[in-house]
C-alpha cells in the first residue's frame, strides 16, 4: 500500500487494518516491517529477528513484548530494545531497527527512514 515519490512518510494501512493489541506486515521500498498496535500508540520495526533473521510475523505479541517463534528472543516493540535474553541488551547489534509512525485521519503512515519511534 506504499505510495509512490520521495517523500519521508509513507501510507502503510488504516487503522482498522491494525486492531489494538495485534501485529501487521506492511511493506514500505522493499523493506519488510512489522506495525504494532499496543499500549495507545502505534510502533514499526524490522520484521527479522536480530538473533538468525526469523520472521517476527510468526512470533506472538503479549503486551509490549513480541516474541520470536524460533528461539524465543523477546523485544519491546516501542523500542526495538531486546528484552530477552539479557547479553542481547548488552551486545551491540540485537536491537531491532524501528522506524518513526504518524497517524493522519485513518491513515497510518511509516517513515521510509529507521529512526527513534515516536508514539502515535
């Protein structure tokens, strides 16, 4: 659902596609994202798994926290921070690259640009 152009933002989905509490894959560039709809706001990241590049679209979303299926890695999706298991904090490289998100009327837009999220 990407348009076309240059600009930062791109619509990605409504937010009907998108339930409180549930993930979605959307595609901006080539790039696989996954969009989070928890805790009020809305947050997108990579959707590979740090730990061996396992599709976080399998994994299950508790809260904050979505898990990958594979070996149970756990990241907080506001953050792309790993949660589990603790050396991933402390080594650089595990923590999921996130990309900003805004919400025009019911339109939810991701920044083509990874970046701090910002709550939607």
């Amino acid at each position: 659902m990407s348009t076309a152009g240059n600009d930062e933002f791109v619509r990605v989905a409504k937010l009907g596609d998108v339930p409180a509490g549930t993930i979605a894959e959307v595609e901006i560039d080539e790039q696989v994202l996954v969009l989070a709809n928890v805790d009020g706001g809305l947050y997108a990241m990579s959707a590979w798994c740090t730990h061996l590049g396992t599709s976080l679209m399998l994994g299950r979303l508790s809260g904050c926290t979505l898990t990958c299926y594979a070996h149970l890695w756990r990241f907080d999706v506001r953050t792309g921070e790993p949660i589990w298991p603790p050396m991933a904090r402390i080594v650089p490289g595990y923590r999921l690259r996130t990309h900003p998100v805004r919400v025009e009327g019911d339109e939810i837009l991701v920044s083509r640009r990874p970046g701090r999220p910002s709550v939607s």
